[in-house]
C-alpha cells in the first residue's frame, strides 16, 4: 500500500509540474492543488509505513501530527503544510482563485517536502518506491542513522 501512495504522490507531483509549465491563468489553481495532494500523499504514505491509523482528511498538519512520533524532523514544515491545507478543496470550486505567488509557494514547499524525505525527491516513479521500500522496511533505521545517495541522473 505504500508504495502505492508514492506513486500517487509523484503523480501529482508530476500534474504540479505539467502546470507549472503552462502559461494558462488557470495553471495557480492546479498547481495548488497538486502540490498539496503530493504532500498529502506522502504523509500517508509514511503513515503507512509506519503502521500508523489515520483519518480520511485532506488536512495535512493533522497527518504532519502524526507523523511527529516517526519524523520528528518534520515539524519544520508546520507553517507551510499548514497554508497549503486550503488548497485540497478550496480552488477547485468558483469563487476562489489562487494566486500567482500561492502557487509559487506551494510548488516551493512541495519541493521543499519531497527533498527532505531524503532519498525519494527528484526521482522516477520506481526509483523512489524502490528507495522507500528499501528505507523504510529495512530495519526502521532512524534518519540520523542513514547516509543519502545522490540523485541519480535522468
């Protein structure tokens, strides 16, 4: 189940940069979008590696909370998770637009969030369930006691 999260995580990730790339007014609101449903996703993702129940929310400082206990780490992203929730729902309905500078914001932290999973930013799809598969079902190692690889070229 994990690594199905992950590759629905680098999905959206993937819809965040297809966006981002567009020179549509409407790419702020997708880009958004994508880039809190890739968060989002990998927070479930490590919940599930950890064997942790969670709600179904969309609300990723509530899934960044319990994720704490795992990836104590993780508390950096509080603020930006947080400004990111609205954006699970709220652009996807009239009435609500997102910014140009939301969305630089948002693919920022999302990046920011890939990145520091360690090994799993800026990889392919099987790269990066490959890695979380070899991370965390081997050993539970704490991050501390791991060494990063270095992206591999594309």
């Amino acid at each position: 189940m994990t690594r199905e999260w992950v590759a629905k995580a680098e999905s959206d990730y993937d819809g965040a940069c297809e966006a981002l790339r567009s020179r549509k007014k409407s790419r702020c609101d997708r880009i958004c979008f994508f880039s809190q449903q890739c968060v989002e996703k990998y927070l479930k993702a490590r919940l599930t590696e950890a064997g942790l129940t969670f709600p179904r929310t969309h609300e990723l400082s509530i899934l960044l909370n319990l994720c704490l206990p795992v990836e104590p780490l993780w508390i950096v992203f509080d603020r930006e998770l947080a400004a990111m929730t609205q954006f699970a729902v709220l652009v996807r309905y009239p009435g609500t637009w997102a910014t140009l500078a939301e969305s630089r914001s948002g693919i920022r932290s999302c990046r920011r969030f890939r990145a520091a999973d360690g090994p799993l930013g800026s990889r392919s799809e099987d790269q990066v369930t490959d890695a979380y598969d070899r991370r965390y079902s081997q050993g539970k190692r704490h991050r501390s006691q791991e060494t990063h690889p270095q992206p591999a070229n594309r």
